[in-house]
C-alpha cells in the first residue's frame, strides 16, 4: 500500500470515533430538544381554586398563565411555579392547591414549547426554562396584592428557577425540587436511562461533547445553565428537595448541590423524601409540610410557618387524571440498541425547525407518566 494511501487510512479509522460521537450528539440533539406540547386539560376551577387568566410576556413571547389568588386577594406573599419537560401549568394545580391553602397567592405559566404554546424551531434548554421563570417572577411581582415572591419549580423547571434567582436579586426564596445538578450530568443520565451499551469510558466524554451540540443553536454555554454553577450566587433562602427513590434524576444530584453550596458559603435547607421518586412529591404531608413553612420563613404571610405547614399538609394534594393525550418523546424511546441504529442509517428530512440533514431518533427513555414535568 503506497505510504500516502496507508496514512490516509489511519487517519480516517482515527477520525471515525468523533465523527461518529458528533453524528451521536445531532441525532441526540433533534430528538431531545423539542418537547411534544400538551395543554392544560383542568383548571383551577376544576379543583375549587378562583383564578384569573393572565398573559406573561417572556421576551418576544406571551406565555399563557393563570393566577390564583389566595385570602380572598388580601395582600401576601406569591409564589411562581415553573414545571418540568414537556408537562404543562395544569400539572401543577396540586402545588398550588396546598400553597393556596397555607396563604400564598400562585402563577403558573405554560413554559415556552409547553402547555398551550406552539412549537419552537430550534432545541430547548434549561436557559429558556431560566428566561420564563424570571418572567414569571416579574408578573406575579409588578401585581397589587403580591407582597413578596419566592420561585418553585420542578426538574427542568427547578435549574429554571435557580438560573432566575441568580440573575433577579429581588427573588425572595426558592423551592427546587428533583434538580438535576448540571446538563452533561443530566445527558449522561439520559443515556443511562435509555439502557444505551455505552461503556463509561466512552459515556462521559459522549455526554459532555452531546451537551455542547445541544446548546449550540441558541449558543448557549453549559457553565452558564448549570444550576450547581448558579447556585453559588444566589444568597436568599433555598430548599432543595429530592426524592430517595428519583430514577430519573437520582438523589446523588442534591447531594451534588448541596456540596457546591457548603464550598460557596451558601446555607441552603435540603429535604429527602423516603419513598419519593420524580414527580408527585406534592402528595406527601411531609413534603407539603416542609415546603410551606419554608417559604412562610422566608416570605412571612398571613399565619406563623407553623400553622402553614399544617394547613398544607392537611390539603388534599393529588396528582390530576391524565388523559389520553399525544405519545411524548420518553414514550417514543425503544431502548437499547435500537436507539444507536441510526448511527448506521442514511440520513433523510427532519421535521420543523430540525436540520434537513438530521434525522430524529429516540432520545430519552420511558418513564412515568410525569417524570419529566
């Protein structure tokens, strides 16, 4: 074999791992970055809550809410919650159900992509989680009977809160739940979850490399949308809650963060809810006990922390009926190694907003039912 040829072929065998790592991180980015929209389906009324619809402006973007006020509309404090990957505002009714009780006016909003909202054109990001949790805020803020606001949000709704925190000092508190520490970290898990035979060694690298593909189109930096990295500048009161039994983000990411908030100097409250695993931590007491008198601490309102916590727990917090609506990505996910076999097809068109050069392939795994809301 003449020496140029031989060269050129230890290149090209050199070369084939990345390209086909960066093929990896495409396919990853346009199957995992557009969530299947799902709109309400109750309302506030629908649980004996009174409530307004309201309009949030979010950049260029009117995001669709509704606020529940509480105490007969008397002035108190508020809280804005922001739900997780494609789930929707009416999914998070039990929230409100329990804080309206312990005396805290509620804004929900549908995030951008989500809910009631058309579809977006390019991938969704824990920063977009961010920008509409600080419009949240912002809205339930500039209202007359709001006093105080505190931010509570759930999985990619909770690194949205933290990320709002951290950029609008005027955030009083924060409520995380199920937070996934960092976005590579949560992409490895992904992988994991997807039973992808992918050895460690490779895995890690694999993950990092799919996260920067991911962000590139809204140029987005990993540092810049990690809630441990956020969470090193925010100085008010926070509680970050997990479930010990969470297989979608394990609880080893709280013990993550709270180990980057001990080194920064910032004291933050934690809570591990036995038996607790993704979603639904609302319908236990303990978690609905712990949360209001939290933010009862923090906001003040209309009775002691102690007598918020029992109002809540007392509240009958339920996880709404779901009903047959659209299949989600998660539930598209064949696993294993069905999933890397598009690594070997030809590519063909893409959907809306997805390069025409890449073609979509499952991404996460089948969950619960919520285990990304």
């Amino acid at each position: 074999m003449p020496r140029i040829g031989r060269a050129g072929l230890v290149a090209a065998v050199a070369a084939l791992p990345l390209a086909l790592a960066y093929r990896f991180a495409l396919l990853y980015r346009v199957r995992a970055g557009y969530p299947v929209p799902r709109p309400p389906q109750v309302t506030p009324a629908d649980l004996g809550l009174p409530y307004q619809i309201v309009d949030v402006r979010s950049g260029d973007l009117v995001l669709p809410g509704w606020f529940i006020p509480a105490e007969g509309g008397r002035p108190g404090p508020g809280v804005a919650l922001i739900h997780g990957w494609e789930s929707a505002r009416d999914r998070l009714l039990p929230m409100a159900v329990f804080l309206n009780a312990a005396g805290f006016h509620c804004l929900a909003v549908d995030v951008r992509g989500h809910g009631a909202n058309i579809a977006e054109s390019l991938p969704i990001t824990a920063a977009e989680f961010g920008s509409d949790a600080l419009a949240a805020f912002r809205a339930l803020a500039v209202r007359p009977e709001v006093t105080d606001v505190a931010l509570l949000g759930h999985s990619m709704g909770a690194i949205g809160a933290i990320l709002a925190a951290a950029a609008e000092p005027r955030v009083a508190a924060v409520v995380a739940t199920s937070t996934p520490a960092d976005p590579w970290r949560l992409t490895l898990q992904t992988f994991r979850l997807a039973r992808l035979p992918i050895p460690s060694a490779i895995a890690w690298p694999l993950a990092w490399l799919t996260t920067r593909v991911y962000l590139r189109p809204r140029g987005h930096l990993m540092r810049n949308i990690s809630a441990s990295e956020a969470l090193r500048s925010i100085d008010r009161p926070m509680l970050l809650v997990h479930g010990a039994a969470d297989g979608v983000v394990p609880v080893a990411h709280l013990g993550r963060l709270a180990a980057v908030a001990e080194r920064s100097g910032r004291d933050v409250e934690t809570l591990v809810v036995d038996g607790g695993q993704h979603s639904w931590l609302y319908e236990f007491p303990e978690y609905r006990r712990s949360v209001a008198a939290f933010l009862a601490r923090a906001l003040g309102g209309p009775v002691t922390p102690e007598r918020a916590a029992e109002l809540a727990a007392a509240a009958d917090a339920r996880r709404l009926p779901d009903a047959p609506r659209p299949p989600t990505s998660v539930q598209r996910e064949p696993g294993g190694l069905r999933s890397l076999l598009p690594l070997v097809l030809p590519f063909r068109p893409a959907g809306q907003g997805i390069d025409a050069d890449e073609l979509p392939v499952p991404a996460q795994p089948r969950q619960d039912a919520e285990a990304a809301s």
